[in-house]
C-alpha cells in the first residue's frame, strides 16, 4: 500500500513539473529553453506537402463575349508565393493541388525587361501582342507594369515589425531556423537609421525587442538568435500588438510595414480569418503595411495568409529554402517600398476585332467594372522595381487580319495611400506572328502554358511541358540571378514527376 502511495504521489509530481515547464515556455514567448521537450515540436522528416496544407478553390476564368461586355477589370496581384511552393513541392516529389497554381503568382516571381518610368510618375506601362502557342487561331495580349526603381540610399527610412511564430509547429528545419536566417540577412542589410521592433507569438504574446535602430545590429540579431518554438498559436493577438508596436514608432513619410514569419496555424484567441481580414484593413487605413511570409508544410494556412497579405496593403512571399531567403531578403528587397498604391487595371476590348478574352489567372483580383474610378476601393501595392504582367487570351473575330489597335489598356495608382488616383492609358495594337514581338511574350506564354499544364486546365490546349520549356528557354539572356534558368529546370522536373 505504501509503495502504491509513494507511486500515486512520484506521478502527481512528475505532472505538475511538467505543466509548470509548459507555462514557463509560453511566459518567455518563444524565447529558447534548452531543457524544455515537446512531442509536438520535435523536428522530423518533412511531410508531404500537398498533405493538410489549406488553399482556395479556384475556378478558372471563362471566355467571355465582347459583345456580352468588352470591359475587364482587376486589382494588380504582386504576390509570388505559390510559385516557390510549387518549387517544394518538386523537390520532395510530388506535384502541387492545382488550387495551389495560382498562374498569376508565377508570373509576377520574375522580373521583366520592362522600362522604368519617366518624369513624376512613379509606374509605367507597355503591351504586346502575338499568336497564342497553344492554340495558334488564338492570341496573346501580354500586359507589363513597371514600379520605379530605387538605390538603397534612396529608400525612405523603415519602420519594420518582426512578427516572429515560435509555436510549437515553427519548429521545424524549414520553418522557424531558416526564418531567423532571413532575418538576420534583412537586417544586415537595413540602413543606420532604420527601426526594427520584434514580436513574438506562440502560446502568448510578448514584446521581445523595443524599436532599435538598426545602427545597433548586434542587439536586433542577439534577439533573434534566441528564438525557439514550443506552444499553440495566438497569431491575431500577435498581429494587432505588432500593428500597434508600428504605430506607436511611426515614421511620416516612412515604409512602416510588419514583416510576418509563420505557417498560418493560428489555433488560439482570434483565428477567423474573416476577422483577421478586418483587423489588417483597419491598420491599412493607418498606413501600416504587411508582408507575409510563409514557411514549410503539412499545416500551410495559405488560404488565411493570402487574403489577409492582400486586404493589409502588403505581399505574400513562401520562403522555401536559402536561395529563396536571398530572393526576398536581399536581391529584391526594395519591394518592399510601395511606389503604387492600389493598383487597378481596365482593359476595352475593340468589339470589331476581339470576338472572346480570358484573363489568365488573377480569378481572386476581378473587380467590378464600376470600381476602377472608384478611389475609395482597394487594390493592389506595387514595391520599388517590381513588375506586374498579366496575359489575356483573346479570339478574334473573323477575318482579323492582325492590324490596328484590339484593345485600350488603361491603368490607375495611388502615389500615396489615401491620395486621387493617377491614370495612364495605351493602345493594344495587334499582330499576327509570335516570331515577330519581343521575346518577354514567348517567356510569360511559356510561364502561363506551365501553370495550365500544372492545373490541368481545360484552356490549356495544345500547352505541354516541352511547350513551356521551349519557350521560357528562348528568354534566359535577361535573367541576372538565374531564376529563369531554374524554371526550365524545374519543367523537367514536373514533366519526370507526371511520368
């Protein structure tokens, strides 16, 4: 009996030492415990990444008659995040849903050979036509935007949050090490006047750093280095103590912005993804930017982080690896000034030349056509020398014979948020022979065919792997960081997946 006792008791122990070790993880917010243990926390062979990961049903656009409506309207869309998920995807070994083909997303991963803007417009604009290669009695409408680029002597001074996910399922080789990595990179990089604050989530939130300025690098990246993940997940909480830590340091004139690092797990306090919507539209309106980035698989939120980077003025970035890291961090980091603020396009199509269009991709960026002059609705931010392009597939009605103008391509932006709307206009003037345009048309066809190819799509036509790898092949002169190259690489690795 004795024994029994002493056993019941040993136990009774054992667990309160055990509860008492979680609470003291969840009070240090994220920062690293070496003796603490958690099952769920312990890092393992990466699962298949299409498994539990969460995206939106998409449903493709349709052909639509110009006579039924010759109008088409939508929010730019400066994302690239499924594009780098589909990368890991390919080298785990397997093919991404088609709901994680966002066609869009794939194009705008790669920077153009677009012109810079000239005089005070802070965008430009250029169009292009030529035969569509998958389905030669159609054509292709290729739609270019080009935000002004800057030095980093001339970005205004940054105002930066990082938003840190230490729960339990950031600990994971690709996630939450490979995210203080990025950090570190960013901040290495960051001008002496810069400002970074650093918030933490897993079971609670906690304030980790104060706003420092990046002349004291060494304290920003002791902070970080410390980082460890245990606990749950309260992401909202989290996002509004970063929104207000942004305010409370505010800079007028400044790139104020939460840089957020998670998998989306969110499963404590608020999780509705419809009232994290709200929450980020609300600090939007104050000038506060957001820039999500994502990382790993197997419980991926992409469905929350999309919509939430989309409605909080910002962009979604899916970190997959190092070279990735560089992309983001470094060789592209002056994306993240905005130098256009909701960004509409509006496309007329000439009823006597254009029977059908189709815009490839962008289906969760249509706008209502009365909402282009509209100021007061939202669209899409376009960072320091960053390009947009977006495709239409068009029939022509018959007897086209190539000439004249098929469409008017209007395009407005905001320099500021909350300023009027600035407008530019071109004419779309067409041509009959691929051969003949310039060779960013045969790199976005061949991008696009991939991404139809990917989905399975019933526009896809003749479209194949080789189809996409011939023609992105024809472009790779304009390509200084190799990015390019590696799609053709990965169209061949796609075409072995499928076989």
């Amino acid at each position: 009996m004795k024994a029994t006792n002493f056993l019941k008791a040993l136990l009774v122990t054992a667990a309160c030492l055990f509860l008492y070790s979680c609470d003291m993880a969840y009070d240090m917010g994220g920062v690293f415990m070496p003796e603490a243990s958690y099952d769920e926390a312990m890092p393992g062979e990466p699962e298949e990444p299409t498994g539990g990961d969460k995206f939106d049903e998409i449903v493709e656009n349709d052909f639509i008659k110009t006579a039924d409506q010759n109008v088409s309207t939508f929010s730019i869309d400066a994302d690239g995040a499924t594009y780098a998920y589909m990368r890991k995807c390919l080298r785990n070994g397997f093919l991404p849903s088609p709901n994680a083909v966002r066609i869009e997303e794939y194009l705008n991963y790669f920077t153009f050979d677009y012109a810079d803007p000239t005089g005070d417009h802070t965008v430009a604009i250029n169009g292009e036509v030529g035969e569509c290669p998958w389905n030669p009695e159609h054509k292709l409408i290729r739609l270019g935007i080009k935000g002004k680029s800057m030095q980093a002597s001339q970005m205004p001074t940054a105002n930066y949050v990082f938003l840190i996910d230490v729960s339990g399922s950031m600990n994971q080789d690709d996630k939450l090490p490979l995210l203080k990595e990025g950090l570190i990179t960013l901040t290495d990089r960051l001008n002496p006047t810069d400002r970074v604050s650093i918030v933490t989530y897993s079971g609670n939130v906690k304030l980790l750093l104060e706003s420092t300025l990046a002349s004291d690098a060494n304290a920003i990246k002791k902070a970080i280095s410390k980082l460890g993940a245990s606990g749950s997940t309260a992401g909202g909480e989290a996002l509004k103590m970063a929104y207000e830590e942004a305010l409370a340091n505010y800079i007028e004139g400044g790139n104020n912005r939460v840089i957020m690092g998670t998998d989306g797990d969110f499963n404590v306090g608020v999780t509705s993804t419809d009232a994290l919507v709200k929450m980020v539209q609300d600090y939007a309106s104050k000038g506060v930017y957001l820039t999500v980035c994502g990382f790993g698989s197997g419980n991926l939120n992409d469905s929350m982080m999309e919509q939430i980077s989309n409605k909080g003025n910002g962009t979604y970035e899916y970190i997959d690896s190092e070279d990735e890291l560089s992309k983001v961090f470094v060789n592209e980091r002056s994306k993240f000034q905005a130098v256009a603020n909701d960004s509409k396009v509006q496309v007329t199509f000439d009823k006597e030349k254009v029977d059908s269009y189709r815009l490839i991709g962008y289906e969760n960026r249509v706008m209502a056509n009365e909402d282009f002059e509209d100021d007061t609705k939202d669209a899409g931010e376009i960072g320091a020398g960053q390009t947009i392009t977006a495709l239409y597939e068009i029939i022509p009605v018959e007897g086209f014979n190539g000439e004249g103008p098929l469409a008017v391509f209007d395009f407005r932006y905001k320099k500021m948020l909350g300023a009027e709307s600035i407008p530019l206009s071109l004419e779309i003037t067409g041509s009959d022979a691929l051969d003949a345009m310039p060779t960013e048309l045969r790199f976005a066809a061949g991008v696009a065919a991939y991404g139809m190819v990917l989905r399975d799509s019933k526009y896809k036509g003749t479209a194949t792997f080789d189809m996409a790898y011939q023609l992105v092949g024809e472009r790779l002169s304009f390509d200084k960081y190799g990015y390019r190259a590696q799609l053709q690489e990965l169209i061949m690795m796609a075409k072995d997946s499928q076989e």
